[in-house]
C-alpha cells in the first residue's frame, strides 16, 4: 500500500518540481496620495499614481518604477487655462504616504506597455495638463486600462474618491488593507481592456 501511494505522489511531485515556483513577477499598485498637507513651503495635493516593482520574468531585470501626471508649472493659473505636464516619479516618502487601491501582476508585456503609454503622455501627443479634464486621475485611468482594468468615470478631481471606485469594479485587483498584503491576482496578465 505505502509502495503505491509513493508511486501515485512521484508523478505530481515531479511537475511541482518543473513547474517550481514563480521566480519573476512585476506587481503594479495604484495609489492616492492624500495631499492637504504642507510639507518644506510647499502645500500638498491630492495626487494619484503608479507604482511597479519586482523582476521580469524574460531577463531578471529589476523593476522599482513610479510615475504620476502633473503640471509642469504648478500654481493658480491652472484653475483657468491648460498647460504643459510632465510625467514625474514620487519621491519615496511621498510614496510611503499614499493609500493603495489596486494592485495587480502583469506580465513583462503589459509592464512595458503601461512604460510605453507614460511616455506617450510624456510626448508631443499627450502632454496636455487640464486640472479638472486631463490630470493624474485621467492619467492612472489610462494605465489602468492598459493593466486590463476597468475604471470608474473620469474625470475627477478626487483622487481616492475616484481609485475607491475603479477598485469597487475591479474586486480581484482591490487592495485588501486588513491583510496587509496585496490579493492574489485573478486578471488574466494580458487581459481585454473593458470599460
């Protein structure tokens, strides 16, 4: 009886061992930064953004990357007329001070396509600043879908309000604060964009 039990287990222990665990994966989390603060002279606020961390799966290249949509040249100009806006990386404070919403592993291809469309916003096509109609929300919105997620209706100018409604569409992406720990992933790496 043990000698078939063993022979039984060889088979599922040898494809555990082939498949072994995931050694590579990038984990992508949206945040919002709470804002209404001053920090050095300057008053915070409410920001959304992006954050990818892990390994490539294809070259073992680290990946610790964020990245959020901003006015070039902040001020009260912006409550009456568009300008320039620049993608930029938070600093790591700033960062550690935001509230995850959503997070999510994708594949090495989606990775490079959420790089690939922050820079687009970056460029001569999407470089266009509007408080109120084209800001880090619409930003993360559209790194969102490109990450297969469905997203609440933008704009807005509130970014929790705004990220607690796309997680409310997304429950296998919504970050589980009474974990701890992000859910485990149920998008399909490359999934449809659907909103």
């Amino acid at each position: 009886m043990l000698s078939r039990l063993v022979r039984a287990l060889i088979p599922g222990l040898v494809l555990a061992l082939l498949a072994g665990p995931a050694l590579a994966a990038v984990t992508v989390t949206f945040y919002a930064h709470p804002g209404a603060r001053v920090r050095g002279g300057y008053l915070l606020f409410p920001h959304a953004y992006v954050q990818a961390a892990g390994t490539l799966d294809e070259t073992g290249e680290a990946v610790d990357w964020a990245a959020g949509f901003t006015a070039r040249n902040p001020g009260p100009q912006l409550l009456f007329m568009r300008d320039k806006g620049v993608v930029l990386s938070p600093d790591a404070r700033y960062v550690d001070e935001g509230k995850p919403y959503l997070t999510l592993t994708v594949s090495d291809a989606t990775y490079r396509a959420i790089r690939d469309r922050a820079d687009w916003w970056n460029g001569p096509e999407g470089w266009v600043y509007d408080l109120r109609r084209r800001n880090c929300i619409t930003f993360i919105a559209d790194l969102a879908r490109v990450a297969g997620l469905r997203t609440a209706p933008e704009p807005s100018m509130k970014p929790g309000s705004f990220l607690e409604a796309t997680a409310a569409l997304n429950p296998q992406a919504a970050w589980r604060e009474e974990e701890g720990t992000p859910p485990a992933p149920d998008i399909a790496p490359d999934a449809p964009i659907t909103d």
